[in-house]
C-alpha cells in the first residue's frame, strides 16, 4: 500500500512539473526506461536528440559504457560492469604511438591517438560495443566494434577513422562481418 501511495505521489509530481514546463516554454525529456535526462527550450525540441535515441537499428549493441582513457588510435581502456576491460577495435590496424619498442613508435600513430582522444572528449567518454565471433583475442584484449555519439548520431568509431585517412582496414580471425566495407571506406579515403 506504501508504495502504491509512492507511485501515485511521483506521478503527480512529474505531471506537475511537466505542466509547469510546458507554460514556462520548455520540454521535458524523458527516456525510454522512464528516467528524466533533460529539458529543452521548445524552440529547440525537434533539434533535441539523445545518443540513445540514435543507435543503429538492427545491431545488437552492448552499453553505452565509460571510456577510463585511450591507449592509442585503435585501443580504449573501458569500464564493462565495474570492470577496466581492455578494447581493441576489430578491423582496423592505426600506427603505433606507445608501443615498448620506441622505434615502433610514429607520429601518424600520435597523431591518430589525439584524434580519438578529441573523439571520445565530445562523446562525453561513452560507447557502444558491438561484438563479431570472436571476443579475445591471442592478448585477452575484448575485440570490438566501437560506437560513439559523433554529432548526435551513434555511429562506429572503426569507420569514422577509415573515413577520416587514420587507420588501415586488418582482418581479425573471423570477424569480418565489416570488413568489405571498411576495405571500401578505406579505398575512398585514399
């Protein structure tokens, strides 16, 4: 019966303030699961849109999960359940820029690592993974596609670095599912 009252009592709060929003000239922005994640200007309503609405349809994506940093152009560390979890994006190959042996090192792979930095800062340090066949590989590293809100739209991380010149399309043992593409993507960019 407590919690009957509760719910009643949330539901004419939310009511009540949405009401007071709308007069006031703005929107609430609520998500799916129920949970308030903004308010907009109506002006700006149709402008409004989260990462999570944005997710591709028909891909099977895991998340959004914390970035903890970026190792370089094609490894993020990442926070799956609680866990630091070492990520590689699957079908790509950037140039090395921490690599143990020094001579390995390039400013390309620098410059690649800087770019996926900015990337991450603009996407507030979330992403989206989408796994293929194999999820380890030789290294235990988690083999991913990798997703990020680029300029409010989900897209994969692997494509926008082929796009952009940054990286090499690398076949993986069976994760291919991409790999046409990105072998065009990086076709294009050349």
């Amino acid at each position: 019966m407590r919690n009957h009252r509760i719910i009643k009592t949330f539901i004419a709060f939310v009511g009540a303030f949405a009401i007071s929003c709308s007069a006031a000239g703005c929107e609430l922005i609520i998500a799916e699961d129920g949970s308030i994640y903004g308010i907009s200007e109506a002006s700006e309503a149709s402008e409004v849109s989260s990462a999570a609405e944005s997710l591709p349809a028909g891909v099977d994506l895991e998340g959004p999960y914390e970035v903890d940093r970026v190792v370089d152009g094609d490894t993020l560390i990442v926070y799956i359940d609680g866990v630091r979890t070492r990520v590689r994006l699957i079908g790509i190959n950037t140039p090395e820029s921490v690599a143990p042996e020094e001579e390995r090192n390039t400013e390309e792979g620098v410059i690649a690592s800087d770019y996926v930095k900015t990337l991450m800062e603009d996407a507030d340090y979330e992403v989206w993974l989408e796994y293929d066949n194999e999820r380890y590989d030789q290294y235990d590293r988690t083999l991913a596609y990798v997703y990020i809100d680029y300029d409010g739209e989900v897209v994969m991380l692997e494509r926008i670095l082929l796009e952009e010149g940054y990286a090499e399309t690398v076949r993986y043992g069976t994760n291919d599912r991409y790999y046409d593409e990105f072998c065009e993507l990086e076709a294009e960019a050349s």
